[in-house]
C-alpha cells in the first residue's frame, strides 16, 4: 500500500473559487456570474457579481457590495437591476455591466423588504419585475424575542404565519424623459397580486422550495404554480398544484387589478405538483407536472399550449427513437424555450451526468401519436449547471452552457445545436493548480440484485500508480432521488476524498429512470443495500487496486439512514470503519428528524395516519440490529441531533468504538466554509485512523 496518502489539505478545496452559472443578456454581447472564495488563513470570504464579454471571454468586476443582491438583466442593452435591503428597506438600483459604476443611480425604494423573482421588458421604454415580498406591504415589527412561530417546524416545510406570509409583487419601471440617458425610474407597484382570487403561489415543489423558478413572466403574463385554498388545506404538505397564468393586461396600471380572473393551464391527468412553468412573447407555456402526490419518486410530464387556446394544455409524451416503442426513461428536471418558439430544451439526469437535451415542439393540433424525441445536447465531459439561449433573437440558434466535472470546477460554453458542437469561452484553473487530471475518473457497470445493471464511478488519486494497492472509500448518496453526478462540489467531493490517498467508488444504487428510483421506495434497506453489497464484491473481483481489507464506507442523509442499516448486517465486518451524516438511526424518530417528509414517503407512501406509516417502520428500522453493531463509526449532525444522539448512546451501550460532531448553526447540511472544513478533517482524520493503523 501506498504511504504518499496526504497529498493536500482539505482547505486547499474548500478554498477554491466558486463561480456560479453565466447568465446572457438579451442583446448577447454579455453575461453576469457571481465568484466567491473563502480563505481559511484570514477567515475571511470574498464574493462579486462578474460580467463576462461574450465576445473576448475575458470579465470584469461589477460589483462587490454585500448589501447587493438578486443582479438581473433589465431588457436594455446591458443595465442590470439589483437590490439593496437597508434598514428594512429595500433599494432598487441600475448600473450599466459594460461600464460599472459611471451611471448608476437609485430607481425605486420599497418600504420593506422583497426579493426579485423575474423582469421582463414591456415596451420600449419600460420593463416590469415580479418579486416576492409581504402581504401587509410593512415591514414586520422588531421584537427582542428569538420565538418563532409556525403552522410547521422549521425542516417541514416552514409556512409561517399570515403577518410574515410572501406574496408576489409587481413593480413597473418607466423611462424618465427629463434624464439625458436612458434612465428609468419606479413608476408603481401593487402588492399581492392575485389577491381575491383563492389562489396562493406555490414556491414549494413537494419539499424542495423552487422559488422562483416556479414562475416566469413575459409581454403577454405571468405564469405561475399555484393552489387553491381547499388544495392548501387538503395538502398541508405542498404536494400537489397547478398552473395558473394572469394576462399582463390586468398589470397595466395599479387601479387595473380589479375583478381578475386567472385562467387554470389544465392537464387531463396527475394529481402532482407543477414546477417550473416557462412562458414566450406570443403566449406559449410549458411546465412539468409529476404523476402522483403520493409519490415521491413519480415523474416529470412535460405539458405545453397557448395561454389563448381554452387554457388546455397537452402532454408531449417522449420516445428514445423513431421506431422502438419505449419511452424515454429520463426524467425532465428543467425546461427552457428556444428564441423562435419551435423547440423546448430540457435539464435531465442522464448516467451520472447532468444533461441538456433539444426537443421540438409540435402543434397542438398534432396527432399525440407523433413520436417526440429528444436529442442530447454536445458540451464535453462533465454536467451542466445551467443552460440560457444566447440571446433573444429569434434567428440565434446558440446556447449559453455553464458546467461544471469532477476536475473542472467552472467552464462556461457556446453550444451550437444546429451542428452539436460547442467552443470554450472561459474556464476556472484552480482544479489543474491542485493537481487534478481527468484520468483520475472512470467508470463502471455491475450486476445489481436483480436483472438490471447498476452505475458507478471510480475516482483514483493524482498520485496513483498501478503497482500500489490503496484503501478503499465506498460512498453512498443520498436521496434516495439523488445521484453521483460528475460535477464540482464542496460537499461530499469523493476527488477530495480520493487526494487523501483513497480509491474512491460511488455507486447509484437507486440508478437513473423512475422506474429503478421507484424501486426503492418501501425497500429503502432492501434493494439498494443489496447493490451496495453486489458492488463490494464486484470492487473485489474487478478492482485489483483497491484493497477491500482495507476499506471504510460513508453515507449522508438517506447514504447516512444506509450505513446504519449496513452497521447492523454481517457485510459491516468488511469494513474498517463507518461514517453516517444526518442520517435517520431510528424509525420512531421520524417525525423529529429534520426532513421528515422524506423519510415518511420512504417508509409508507403519503398517509395522513401515523399508525400505518409506522407499521411499515418496523421492518426497516436499523435501530432494531443496534445489538449487532461492532464496526467503529463516526456520526456527524447538522440541526437535529436526535437520530444522532440516539445512535451514539446505543453505540456507547454496546461498547463499541464511536465519535460524535455536530454542528448546531447548520441545517441538513454543512455549508458554512469553516465548518465544512472541520467536517472534512474530522472524517479523514477516522478514515486514516482505521485504515493507517
């Protein structure tokens, strides 16, 4: 075995610049991004919005204020709009991207606080925003209390009470004629603007909060999940909604909002939630809408129709090919319209990777037999993280890509679609400053517990040679929805992991199409451990490099629920050590955990009554083989300590080796750059422990 195992310090990682996805304006000659970094030797984080010339590819800083957020593209060559929230106030500002800082001025003032949503360009002289802010329109009272009040625990899907509730806003900004420069001022706003309708937004997805890409506004209206009130009171859960679109006439001026009528996008099937509703110029929209409230796991539909057509919308049912039957297994995660309205491009998890794929759209008149196919998008290794079309000329075919890999923390791309090919336009270098090459990745098929093949990926070090065997680090995601995906993270990077010297290997236990993810659910210790198993055994026959005697696994969230059910099987014993984060130990704790709504779906599917979902608890309790456990294993919490605490008081019982970190200022996960650090070095430091002894 190798002893050249510490090749860098986790700091060096987490270090890194983070850069977000590049976002074009609509005259395509420019594109906004954030940049941060943090360093650990000042404690100090630096952070500014960028602007990238689309043009040379090289960038420039617009700003670094702290106070300034949600930076948007105004519609008007290349002024972009932000906000400033300043003593319960919030400032609207404008500043021109090309030239920062020589004629930006205040053009609005808000007397509480909101956050930008969406904008859309009107006429030629002015443009609108929506935003979500207060229902009452003040901002709320200062207390000295730290009391919160809730319909539901923060971690449930916090609906706060009606004092604090968000609404959407609309805000209308004209050109001041008086200016010499084209300068726009806040002409008016209305709060609430489907008040007395008996609709409320929906910024919830089931239990991911989309905000505001569960809305999107154009020239002709504002399109939006919504539910009604029996819906809110029958779902307290948010897991099901609707479309809903507003005419843009009814936003004409402040005493215009009067007796609205919102016209409801109607499906013919699926009692699921809407997300991700996207609207053009003319009035075509599309949404996804999955299949079934009760399930968590159900697929994305993809419907589409013109806001003037009945308001009935129609389903695009996606095939793989021309001739065989199958449908597309894939399941669309986001969707945006192309410039001259012909062809929908969607976001999907595809074998590890995140995806881009082209479809075009047919009439609605056209037959639902026609076979819709979509086509990948070519942009090289690695996922993408966002996707906007290049400009809002109808006749501009390219596409705007953000990516990110394994050993590439930030590329942006032109992609061509006409021809599928893509040029660089600009790329981070940090990950070839630490050493990083793509052949450190590859992957591999096995055979999972059934008649069906399972994915996985293998990261080795920088500094690995075929004649060296090196410990093995099995990683399990979490989820079970989610997936090893090849991209760029400061959270759970198993290159991090493999830089300390480790093979790492990812399995996707719970694998790509619904049909596999849906498998899970009810067998959330059954299968997807029995393919854990499958993989180990495969590691030992087919990985000569890796030394399973030598091995730890580590699991977080759903990863962490696995590696308490695996602690309390005879497979453990092929371990060293075990690491769980946030992970749930014991089924009667469901309710305290800090994602409950997940794990209740896991277990029962989506009932109302406690005492069947906890019928269904005992059979994959991993609590019930505490009386087994012998591996050593560290456990690590953020927030709620209950499943933590638990696990570490039987492990203490039992004798056995264990370690406890929580973090009690995070949430599910630890995000915040010294605590992740001081994650990172407690885990590798018990990963060394039992593996370098």
């Amino acid at each position: 075995m190798s002893n050249d195992y510490q090749k860098t310090d986790p700091s060096r990682f987490l270090a890194a610049p983070r850069r977000s996805g590049a976002t074009p304006n609509p005259a395509g000659t420019h594109a906004l991004f954030s940049l941060s970094a943090y360093y650990f030797d000042t404690h100090r984080n630096t952070a500014g919005v960028y602007v990238l010339d689309l043009g040379s590819g090289r960038s420039h800083l617009l700003s670094q204020d702290t106070k300034a957020t949600g930076h948007v593209w105004t519609g008007f060559g290349s002024d972009v709009l932000w906000q400033k929230q300043v003593a319960g106030t919030t400032e609207l500002w404008i500043d021109d991207a090309a030239a920062p800082g020589k004629r930006m001025y205040r053009a609005g003032l808000i007397d509480c606080l909101i956050s930008t949503q969406k904008i859309v360009r009107l006429t030629d002289d002015a443009f609108a925003i929506v935003a979500l802010g207060p229902k009452t329109g003040v901002a709320a009272p200062s207390t000295y209390s730290t009391a919160t009040e809730c319909l539901f625990l923060p971690g449930q899907g916090l609906i706060a009470d009606s004092s604090t509730e968000r609404v959407l806003w609309y805000l209308r900004f004209d050109v001041d004629a008086s200016q010499p420069e084209l300068h726009f001022n806040l002409s008016w706003h209305i709060m609430d603007i489907i008040r007395d309708t008996g609709v409320t937004f929906a910024p919830y997805s089931g239990i991911v909060l989309m905000g505001p890409t569960n809305l999107d506004v154009s020239p002709s209206g504002l399109v939006f999940a919504g539910r009604t009130r029996n819906q809110s009171e029958q779902e307290q859960r948010n897991w099901t909604s609707d479309a809903f679109f507003l005419p843009i006439s009814y936003l004409h001026s402040p005493k215009s909002q009067t007796n609205i009528v919102l016209q409801k996008l109607t499906t013919e099937k699926y009692s699921g939630t809407v997300t991700l509703p996207i609207i053009t110029s003319s009035g075509l929209v599309a949404f996804l809408k999955n299949e079934d409230r009760a399930k968590m796991t159900s697929k994305n539909h993809i419907f589409y129709g013109k806001v003037s057509d009945n308001s009935i919308t129609k389903e695009l049912i996606l095939h793989t090919g021309p001739i065989i039957e199958e449908l597309w297994s894939l399941n669309p995660e986001k969707l945006m319209w192309s410039n001259d309205e012909k062809k929908i491009f969607i976001s999907a998890a595809d074998t590890g990777r995140q995806r881009a794929f082209q479809l075009s759209i047919p009439n609605i008149e056209a037959s639902a037999n026609d076979k819709n196919i979509p086509t990948a998008l070519e942009f090289g290794l690695g996922s993408i993280s966002s996707i906007y079309n290049y400009s809002s000329s109808p006749s501009d075919k390219r596409i705007l890509v953000s990516k990110t890999g394994f050993v590439d923390s930030s590329t942006f791309l032109t992609v061509h679609p006409p021809t599928n090919t893509f040029t660089i336009l600009s790329t981070l270098t940090d990950c070839e400053e630490l050493g990083l090459n793509r052949g450190q990745v590859s992957e591999f098929w096995f055979q999972g517990d059934g008649d069906y093949q399972v994915h996985s990926w293998i990261i080795k070090p920088s500094f690995f040679q075929e004649t060296e065997k090196y410990p093995l680090a099995l990683l399990i995601h979490g989820g079970p929805l989610s997936s090893w995906q090849d991209s760029w993270s400061t959270r759970w990077n198993p290159i991090l992991f493999a830089e300390e010297g480790y093979i790492v290997v990812c399995p996707d236990v719970t694998g790509y199409n619904e049909e596999f993810k849906e498998a899970a659910i009810r067998e959330i210790g059954g299968r997807p451990y029995k393919d854990i198993e499958k993989c180990f055994a495969y590691i030992e026959k087919h990985i000569t490099c890796a030394d399973t005697s030598n091995a730890v696994a580590l699991g977080g969230s759903y990863g962490g629920y696995l590696i308490y059910w695996l602690a309390g099987q005879p497979f453990a014993r092929n371990f060293k050590a075990l690491v769980a984060h946030a992970g749930m130990f014991n089924a009667a704790t469901l309710y305290a955990s800090d994602v409950p709504e997940i794990w209740k779906v896991l277990f029962g599917g989506y009932d109302s009554d406690p005492s069947q979902i906890v019928k269904v608890f005992e059979k994959w309790d991993p609590a019930q083989f505490a009386h087994r456990w012998q591996t050593p294993i560290l456990i690590t919490h953020a927030g709620s300590l209950n499943d933590g605490a638990c696990s570490v008081h039987f492990r203490a019982m039992k004798g056995v080796e264990s370690k406890f970190l929580s973090f009690p200022d995070e949430g599910h996960f630890v995000l915040k750059p010294e605590n992740s650090l001081q994650w990172h070095r407690v885990v590798i430091d018990w990963m060394n422990k039992h593996t370098r002894e």
